[in-house]
C-alpha cells in the first residue's frame, strides 16, 4: 500500500488532483468510507476503566463489574488547563501531543479522559493499541490512524520504551503528528518521573543513544502532574463532598492531611482486594493490625507485637502449615505496593517526638520509642477494620502480645500522654491478687488523669453495645 508521501509525489508529479488522491489513499488503507473503518471507535462508546482509569468504588461497595463501578467528582488542576489547550488546537485542527508526568495514581489517565470529552461531541475517534502487544499493535497500525482521532498511550513505556521497537513507535508518531494531511490528530500518553528521566538523559560522548527518537518526540511534550491536591484543589473536592459525592467524602476522611486523594481513591479497593486475597499468615497480621488501630494503639506499630499477636487469627490447620520464615515471608507480602504506592502494611520510621512531658505525664512516658521495626497498616484498611471488625473481640494471642511486648496505648488527642498496657500492672502474689507497688500506684494515677479509661470504655462498649463502669481499685485484681 502506497504511503500518503508517495501519493503526494506521484500527484505533484502527473498532475493530478491532490485531494481526489489522497481520499483514494485513505479509502484503500482502510479509512474514510471503506468496509474497514480507520484505527479506533468513536469515543462515546469508550467505557473509561477500559482505558486504565482505575476504579473508585469496588464490590464491597456494591458495584460488581469494573463497568460498574462509578467515577468520583472531578476536580481540574493546573494541568488540567494545559491539556484543555492542546484539545482546543486539535480541534480547530492541528495535531498535538501531550505527555502527563508523575507517580503512581495521581490522576494522570483520568485528567486525559476528562480532557477529550469535548471531541466525542465532535465525532472524534479514540485508538488505543493493546493486541497483540501494545508495541506491536501501536507499529502495525499507526499508518492507518485517520484523522480527527485520538491516540490513546496510557503507561507511555510499553510502547516508547519497548527495546525493539520503541524507536520505531516514536517515528512512526512524529510522522502522524507533522504531516498534515494526516491530521488533525491528538496523541496523549503518560509516563512515571523515572521513565521521563531514562528516555530524556543524554548519552555520553561515543556512548550508546538508545532513546534517540523517544527523546525528541518527549521534548516540549510533557507536563507533570502534581502528587497531591493544593488548597484550591482541596476546597472543591470539599464542595463536591458536600453535595453528595459519597467517594470524594470518603477519601477526604483520610487524604484530607496530606492531599493525596487520586491515590486513595485508586489504592482503596485495591487494597481491600489485596486483604481478601492474602495468604492466611498475612491475613492474620493485618487482623492484629486493624484491631489495634480500632483500640487504641498508636500509629505505629511493632514488628515483635504484630508477630506474637498473630498465631491466634489463624485457624489450626493454617497455623500447622506454616514454615519457620512465614513471618518473613508475609510482611514482604504486605509489603508489596498496590496503586498510588500504597502497601497494606508498610514498615516506616517515626519521626523524633520533642515533646515535653505534661504535669500529669509522667516524664518516662512523654515520648515513648518502639524497640525494633515498626510498620504503619493502610489507612483504608484500618477504616475498613473499624468498621468490619467492630464487634469482634481479639483472642488471647492479642493480649498476650500487648502484655509481653508492652503495646503503647495512644490516648486522646486532648491528652498527650502515652501509656505502656501490661508492663505496670504485673506479678501477682500468692493470694491471686496483683499488689500494687508504687510504680503502679502512679501509673494507674496517669491512667485515670490521662483519659486512657475512656479509650477502653469505648472498645467494650463496641463489643457490648453499652458503656461499664471501669475505676482503677486500690488493689488490682488477678
């Protein structure tokens, strides 16, 4: 088949009427009004989650299928403005290509889908290349793109950094996008930062320069997308919330601190897919997690705590199955990142707390240190055990873990004090009954002024459904 440049010659060369030739050549390549349509649908007929735009909601929620599971509000940012340009010049006919750049699930595919709703009132076309192979199926058929169509290379990568073909991809779009009768037409892409770097860096002198083409084709092409929602942006996710999108309110309830909304709505049903499907060993210290979060613990959380509060989530034939290393293997389990580089549970390191002691903490307990590795469990994860796990009492591992291992009990926000549980309270005499020695008697004094009773009043009332009466006896019981 006859590319448009050898057309283009041949009609300047004979004489003969350019646009009769050219729609010739469109009509055999299989565009125009041929039997095969040229590359693509029309974007109306475009469901989003087909085009990588990660689902909010999941079937917890009740929404079955991913064509079933809804999209939240949208709320334009920066570079919201500048993708709404390049469609207004592909409109108005000039081809364009724009590629977003940033982490994982910050709202780089969403942004373009958002973006190209005008041009499906236009009739335009969308193309996404995915069979055989993305990079296949982007060299194959790139010379059929017709205009007024949109090509779609979500996660930029698995076509331009193809090691085989990636060179010959980028060729091939700069040819789609500078020859204009071909156009107009609209290539949007998205790449991670790492990516960008790798394929826009020079090469040393008389070195290999295996992105050549790629580098070119990006310059002047990408545009980056932030992490995180600024206040502006915050603001109308708010208004959204507020007037009724149940996603959006969702997300606020934990990404309202840092703004990382777009990750939260992507990593959410994500995660509580990776808790459902998770090994029974990890299973069981997500269990232990999200049962210390809902009573009280703080953010934290210690390695040797969440390993001796485990065994008894299990049930005994998993428990007989396991190997020496299971605890290993299931926190590098949890440890493996979901969208929006989040991990059910992911090991980090507190920051230093300079923080005096008040006159009712005792000085030892102001600013209270976990011994060996700690781990932080999802946020979403620990809403969701707060809510499925609500009436569900911890076995006895959990307490023994808590006693042995001297689980720090966070108290209110109003109070800064940060209790040790089991450590205080210990050695019971030869009558059964726990005497208290000083130390107790002082740290049940800071239990009572600190307000860690009404922590606990809570927990039993979730399990009961009512408040008991809890004091600190002048003689602790067995």
């Amino acid at each position: 088949m006859p590319s448009a440049e050898t057309v283009v010659a041949l009609v300047r060369a004979l004489k003969l009427p350019v646009q009769e030739l050219q729609a010739l050549q469109r009509i055999a390549a299989g565009e125009g009004n041929s039997k095969r349509p040229g590359s693509g649908r029309p974007i109306g007929q475009w469901d989003p989650h087909a085009l990588m735009v990660h689902p909010a909601g999941s079937a917890q929620d009740g929404f079955g299928s991913p064509e079933q599971q809804p999209l939240s509000g949208y709320v334009p940012r920066e570079h919201d403005r500048i993708l709404a340009e390049a469609v207004r010049d592909a409109a108005a006919g000039h081809s364009r290509m724009l590629v977003l750049v940033g982490g994982s699930s910050t709202g780089k595919t969403r942004a373009c889908w958002e973006a190209v709703q005008p041009l499906a009132e236009q009739g335009w076309r969308l193309w996404h290349p995915f069979d055989p192979t993305r990079a296949k199926a982007a060299l194959e058929d790139l010379a059929r793109v017709a205009p007024r169509t949109v090509v779609w290379l979500n996660e930029a990568q698995h076509y331009l950094g193809d090691q085989e073909v990636g060179e010959e991809i980028a060729a091939a779009v700069h040819h789609l996008l500078t020859s204009p009768q071909r156009g107009p037409a609209l290539v949007l892409g998205t790449l991670w930062d790492n990516y960008v770097k790798q394929y826009t860096a020079l090469p040393s002198p008389g070195g290999p320069d295996p992105h050549s083409r790629v580098r070119e084709l990006l310059a002047g092409r990408t545009v980056s997308v932030p992490e995180a929602f600024d206040a502006r942006a915050l603001a109308a996710a708010t208004a959204l919330a507020q007037s009724g999108d149940r996603l959006l309110a969702d997300a606020l309830t934990r990404a309202r601190t840092d703004g990382r909304l777009t990750q939260d709505l992507a990593g959410g049903p994500a995660l509580l897919e990776r808790y459902r499907t998770a090994s029974p060993a990890a299973k069981a210290l997500l269990d232990a997690a999200m049962d210390a979060r809902r009573l009280g613990v703080g953010l934290h959380l210690s390695q040797a705590f969440l390993t001796d509060a485990a065994p008894d989530y299990l049930h005994d034939t998993d428990w007989n199955q396991l190997t020496d290393d299971w605890a290993e293997k299931a926190y590098a389990e949890l440890a493996e990142r979901v969208h929006g580089k989040q991990a059910p549970l992911s090991r980090v390191t507190p920051r230093p707390q300079w923080r005096p002691p008040g006159p009712s903490t005792p000085a030892d307990v102001s600013a209270p240190r976990l011994a060996g590795p700690v781990f932080r469990l999802a946020d979403y994860l620990e809403q969701h055990g707060r809510a499925s796990r609500r009436r569900l009492c911890p076995p006895a591992s959990f307490w023994h873990a808590a006693h042995t291992t001297s689980v720090i009990l966070m108290t209110s926000a109003s109070s800064p004090a940060a209790l040790t549980i089991g450590s205080a309270c210990s050695g019971p005499t030869t009558s059964g009954a726990r005497s208290p020695t000083p130390a107790t008697r002082t740290r049940c004094s800071a239990w009572r002024e600190s307000g860690a009773l009404s922590v606990i009043r809570k927990a039993l009332s979730s399990w009961f459904g009512r408040l008991p009466t809890l004091e600190v006896p002048s003689r602790w019981p067995a």
